[in-house]
C-alpha cells in the first residue's frame, strides 16, 4: 500500500511529490526535474526508484529524468506529443494504469502547455489528483502554448472531479497566488479564512500542498469565473464588456500577468 506521499523540494519553489509503497519500499516520482534532491531522497529511506510521472515537458519538471532513467530505469509515464526522452509509456485522454495499490485515469489538460496530463486516482478513502502546472492552490497556470478557451476547458474537467480530492500542485505559489486572489475575490469569507490558515503554515515552514479540489472551488479566483462578484471585479479592472466565463477567465489572467 502506500505509506505517504511526500514533497521533495526542488530549485527555489518547486515540489518533487515521492510516492511510497510501503509494502516493497519502491518509491515513484511525479516531475522530477532535478536529479539530486530525489537521489539523496532515495539514499536516505533507502528506497529504490521504479516509476516516474510527467505532466508537461517544461524543464524544471523533466530536467532529471534521463539521469534517474540511466540509474535505475524505472517505468516512465508521460504526455505523447511532447516527445520528452526518456518516456516508456505514452499516455492520453482515459487511459488508466495501477501504481502500487492505486488506479490511476489520464486528463489531458492543455493551456499551460499542449502537452499537458493529469494524473487521477479516485480512490475511496483518499481520491487525489497530480495536476502539474495546470491548477494551482488559490490559482492556475499561465497560458504558455493554449489559449483561455483551451484552459477554461482543462480547468473544468478537473472541477468536476470529486471534492475531496487531494490536489498536488508542482509549486509553492500559495501565498502569492492568495494575495491575486483577495484583489479578485476579496470578500469572499472562505478565502480570507484561507489566507490566515496558509499563512501559518508558511510561518512553520511546513508545505501548503496538498489543497483539495473543494477548497479550491470556493477559493480559488480561476474556479470561479461565473461568480458575480469575480465578475464586477475583472469588469473594474479591465474597463470592459465581459460577455461569458472563458473571457473572464482570459482577463482573470492577463491581470494576474501583470499583477
């Protein structure tokens, strides 16, 4: 079964997520893309390192993968049309696969980048989902290769997953992306309560991830483009005529751009 699912720091804000199976003490990997923190990881729990997820190609999330695959050439998932070396599985829309104990069923959700996949298990007890750089706490992606229709519709799909879904996110953006959000959504109670719970954890020195799909959909300003008051916000700020959600979500986004 598996143990835990641990962050593994990476570069100044990235998050390596280390799966345990505690029964053979092999260790999965989601987006490494730095070698050495996961071999100390390795080294240190005396693990051995047999599968590797991949969400997007972008270097900070595959930059230690053809190492890992030289060293211990685990089982590699991975996005097809991005052509990342390294990958023995190629994965799409709706395909599954076990990890562990797990099941685990493929989105692809493009916007960030083309190419991008998420990785979801609805396991009973403890459903989760390995979304990258699509969906973050409090925010999502910035729009490198799609367009906001294409991440309106990425977004969507994940929304709709179940609620208690543990949503493990590639980076530490929490605090600036609460900060974003109380401009866009600043009288939203939830959110504010929000802000003062992560920012303790920040204050211990302790991750703010994972976030769960229904803290996201009630605080999270991109989950919540059809809100009124989202709504009068981005028509302040950007002075004009908003005809549906996906072009709210473009503005939510040029303005967090800029922000």
């Amino acid at each position: 079964m598996i143990s835990k699912i641990h962050p593994i720091p990476a570069f100044s804000d990235n998050y390596i997520w280390a799966i345990h199976d505690s029964a053979s003490q092999q260790l999965a990997v989601v987006d490494p893309g730095d070698a050495d923190p996961v071999l100390n990881y390795i080294n240190e729990n005396d693990l051995a390192l047999s599968h590797i997820l991949i969400t997007h190609h972008h270097p900070d999330h595959i930059g230690g993968l053809e190492r890992l695959v030289e060293e211990f050439s685990p089982v590699v998932y991975g996005p097809e049309p991005s052509n990342i070396r390294g990958i023995s599985h190629f994965l799409h829309e709706g395909d599954q696969f076990k990890l562990f104990d797990r099941n685990f069923e493929i989105f692809e959700v493009p916007g960030h980048t083309l190419d991008h996949i998420a990785y979801f298990s609805n396991d009973e007890a403890h459903p989760l989902v390995f979304c990258g750089d699509t969906l973050f706490a409090a925010g999502c992606g910035r729009l490198f290769e799609g367009s906001p229709a294409m991440m309106v519709e990425s977004l969507n799909k994940l929304m709709k997953l179940n609620p208690k879904s543990a949503v493990y996110c590639s980076h530490e953006y929490t605090m600036a992306n609460l900060k974003f959000a109380l401009a866009a959504d600043g009288d939203n109670q939830e959110l504010q309560d929000r802000v003062i719970r992560e920012q303790q954890k920040r204050d211990a020195g302790v991750p703010t991830l994972p976030s769960t799909i229904a803290i996201e959909l009630a605080t999270n300003p991109f989950l919540r483009c059809d809100d009124n008051s989202v709504q009068e916000r981005v028509l302040a700020e950007c002075g004009s005529k908003i005809s549906d959600t996906t072009e709210v979500f473009a503005a939510l986004r040029s303005w967090k751009d800029n922000f």
